[in-house]
C-alpha cells in the first residue's frame, strides 16, 4: 500500500514521496489571534493533527510547524476598541487557542512560531526580493511585483489578465498594478512598528509564512496545508515570494481542507450563525467534535447541525459502550472464540488494520475508515451480545484482539481516549438524560430489540441500543434478559 495524497498544485492525487526518505517536514497555517477561534478553524487543526499523526504512525519522523499571526490590522483595531496595547489582545487570544486545542486532544506541533519573533528573517527575504527586481518600495510601503513571477496563479489557476480586471484586491495608485500586495506595511500614527531599511512599519500578512515555514523547514519542504479560503491570495503570495526568493519551488504538496457550514449555509457573523469553538465545546464532548469533524472526507464541505453532532454523540456512545462491553473482565474466558460469531468478530478483527491503512492511504480517507470500524463494531456486537445461553461471555483472546484495533485507530483520529467508565461519567455530569422517555417506552424498545435479535436482525437490535444510549440508556445483555440502567 502507498500513500496517496490530493496535490491542490497539480489537480490530482500524487504518490507521496518526501524529499528526504523517513522525513516529512510540514507546515499548517495557523490562525490570526484577535477573538476566539471558531468550528472552521477547529477542522483544519483536527484534519493536520490527524494527518500528522498518521504519517507518524507510518514511521516517518515528522516536524511540524504552525504558526501565529500575532500581529495584524484586526488586533491592532481590537486593541482600540479595548484601549490596550496591541500584543496584550495576542498574548489573550494565544492563550484562548491553545486552551481551545488542548480541549480537543491536538497535540502540539513541533513548532508553534509568532510573526512578531520573526521580523529579520522576513526583512531578509524582503531585502532579496527588492535586490533581485521582484519588489519595490512606495514612500516606506513595500510591494511584490506580480508582473515578474511568470507563474504567478500556477496554485489556484487564476490567471493575471482575469485578475486584473475583476481581483479582489484594494485598489492604490502608488502600484504598479492592482494585483501587486504588501511586503511591509509603513505604519501609521499610534500603530506599533519595527525598525527596518525602509522606516517605520510591519510586515504584510503573506510574507510571515514564507519566512517562517522556511526556517523551520527548508527552502523547499514537503507538505504545505490550510483552509481552502487559503488557495488565493494567501498561500498564491507565498510561493510568489519564497520561490522568488530561492528560485526553487516551494512545497512539493498542498493540502487544503474544506469548509464548514452551519445548518447548510456559510457560516458568518452576519448571520449570527458564527459558532466558536467553546461555544461548542459547552454543549458537546470534544471526542464527539472530532467524530463529527472526521465524518467527511477533509477536502469536502461539512454541515454543522444539531442533527449531525447528535448522530456523531450517538455514534461515539455506540463505540464506547462496545468498548466498555469488552472490557469486562468478568463476562470474559480464556481461550479461543468458541461460537460462529465470535470467529467471525476475531477475523474482522484480524482485517481491520489493513482496511483502514487502505482508507487513509487513500488522501486521509478518514470518512471510509471510520465505515470500516462502524462495520466492525457491528460484528463485534454480534459477538458480544447474542441470545441464548451465553449471552454476556466471550473470548478474552477476542477482547484483547479488538481493544488494540480501537487503540490504534483512536491514536490516529485522537478518539477513545478515555476509559469508558469515565467518558461516561462525563456524559453523565454533562446532563445526560432519558430524554423524556418513560420505563413502558424504555421496555417496549428493548422488547423490540429483542424480537429483532431473535430474528437476527443485527443491524435493528443495534439501532435501537444506540437510540437508547444517545438518551442515557445503558444496555447489559445476560442469560436472565436485558437490564436496563441510567448512564
């Protein structure tokens, strides 16, 4: 099996290669820290935690690197409204993220750069760029020149003539075409600055990445990543400076997740549907956040609704419950499966891993890969809950066999982390309820339960205990029936 990844540059799915063999240097952009991180910018953190993890768990020795922008227009015009000065706003909201990432469980990179720790490494660059005609300095501002990067839109596929009469870009006199963007910005009264050969002023957003990606990686590295929002202008201006630069290409793989929208529609603070991340963090368990976020294929759009986090709440439920079940100790015997069943949960079992190498081989499949493990825990569910006699015992060999494919499934996707005895206990202390659901309506679920049993219908019976422990309803099968408990 080879990795296989969806190149944004070429279009297409690449095999990858690193340029250097068992080494992966990779670089995500990071956030602007002005105001609390929102549900978007927890999908693209989870998606790189989860792809950097994979790749470590394929034995390469990974560096990765995410950045801050600690200083842009946004924090300077917050920290007016405040009356603060500018790094106390960063200094918050670097504190806020952080907080925010630790909450769901993603680990942190290799390196975590600020812009502001990193003003000479882009005046160098900027010194290069002017010293090789591919910029210019305007009464202390100092411009890229777009005209003089031939392959300027090779990213996004936009192309210069398009751009220049419909671009979304500012309009200034003082470039020389619309299209040109900032280096270093000359400040303006009150704003704060930095020494440099042209004056007074700050760095232009574009160029902190090319300048920190590049010294903690290389001049040429193997795996750029971001939002999609990210393909033009951002990430367009960064290989047009940095390959300006080095006159040599950049990143060899762009990866660009997809968005998110709020019950089908952009998210947006004009909408007031802008949800943050401990917004939702209140409602819901981060584990069910990252399920949620790992449900769709990470270059696709991905819908945050009620609906949906309620079927990822459930789905974790169903995978904790099964792990909970098998690791009993006293339902347990030791020895070899006995029973069709439990033969066949060992073989699924024993597959497993080569599935789901296979689905992630395949760009991070991640919405395939946790299908196989559904999969999985249906058949484990057979095994583990069947009628009759011996109802509640199996294989401790079986146990042991399913508990280490979710271990090391879990370490990739930063699911199952929590010993299900206190995962729910959390979801107890969280308000988890019967949802109004009265003791007839519990026993006529479990009746039905158990007719489907009886008539083998796996896929009902199952149904039903997850629509029991999405409401706080634990399930426990034994030779005398079915007992019911609040969680």
């Amino acid at each position: 099996m080879t990795l296989k990844i969806y190149n944004t540059m070429t279009r297409r799915r690449e095999e990858f290669a690193p340029q250097q063999p068992g080494k992966v240097g990779m670089y995500a952009c990071g956030v602007t820290v002005y105001d609390l991180s929102h549900i978007g910018h927890a999908r693209a953190m989870v998606v790189f935690d989860v792809i950097q993890r994979y790749l470590r768990t394929l034995g390469y020795d990974v560096t990765f690197v995410r950045n801050y922008t600690d200083i842009d227009d946004k924090i300077i015009n917050r920290a007016n409204e405040e009356g603060v000065a500018w790094n106390v706003i960063s200094e918050r909201y670097i504190a806020e993220f952080d907080r925010d990432m630790a909450a769901l469980g993603i680990r942190a990179p290799d390196y975590t750069p600020r812009a502001t720790d990193h003003i000479p490494e882009m005046l160098s660059m900027i010194s290069s760029l002017i010293e090789r005609g591919h910029a210019y300095v305007v009464e202390g501002d100092v411009y890229f020149d777009v005209a003089s990067f031939k392959q300027y839109g090779k990213l996004s596929g936009k192309d210069t003539e398009s751009l220049q009469s419909g671009a979304r870009v500012d309009v200034d006199d003082r470039k020389k075409s619309p299209l040109d963007f900032a280096l270093w910005k000359a400040a303006k009264p009150g704003e704060p600055f930095w020494e440099s050969p042209w004056g007074h002023g700050r760095p232009g957003w574009h160029i902190e990445c090319s300048a920190m990606s590049q010294k903690y990686l290389s001049e040429t590295f193997d795996i750029h990543g971001g939002g999609m929002d990210l393909v033009f202008p951002h990430h367009e201006n960064e290989i047009a400076q940095a390959e300006c630069t080095t006159g040599k290409p950049f990143a060899r793989y762009w990866l660009h997740n997809g968005f998110v929208n709020i019950d089908k529609e952009k998210m947006s603070k004009s909408l007031k549907n802008f949800k943050t991340i401990r917004d939702v963090l209140a409602d819901y368990h981060p584990e069910v956040i990252r399920l949620f976020l790992l449900t769709s294929q990470y270059r696709s759009p991905v819908d945050f609704s009620a609906q949906n986090l309620a079927e990822a709440q459930a789905g974790l439920d169903r995978f904790y419950a099964l792990l909970q079940d098998v690791q009993d100790a006293s339902r347990m015997y030791d020895g070899d499966p006995q029973t069709d069943e439990e033969r066949r949960a060992l073989e699924a079992v024993g597959e497993f891993p080569a599935k789901f190498r296979a689905a992630m081989d395949d760009d991070f499949n991640t919405a395939q890969a946790l299908g196989h493990l559904y999969g999985l825990t249906r058949t484990l569910n057979a095994a583990v809950h069947r009628p009759g006699q011996e109802t509640g015992a199996f294989s401790r060999r079986l146990a042991d066999a399913a508990c280490a494919v979710f271990r090391d499934a879990g370490s990739v996707f930063g699911l199952f982390q929590a010993d299900p005895a206190q995962y729910f206990a959390v979801r107890k202390q969280d308000g988890i309820s019967t949802a109004g659901l009265g003791e007839s309506d519990i026993q006529r679920l479990i009746d039905e339960r158990l007719e489907a049993r009886r008539q083998k219908n796996w896929a009902r019976a199952d149904e039903i205990r997850d629509e029991l422990a999405a409401k706080g309803i634990a399930l426990k099968d034994s030779p005398q029936g079915t007992e019911w408990t609040v969680k």
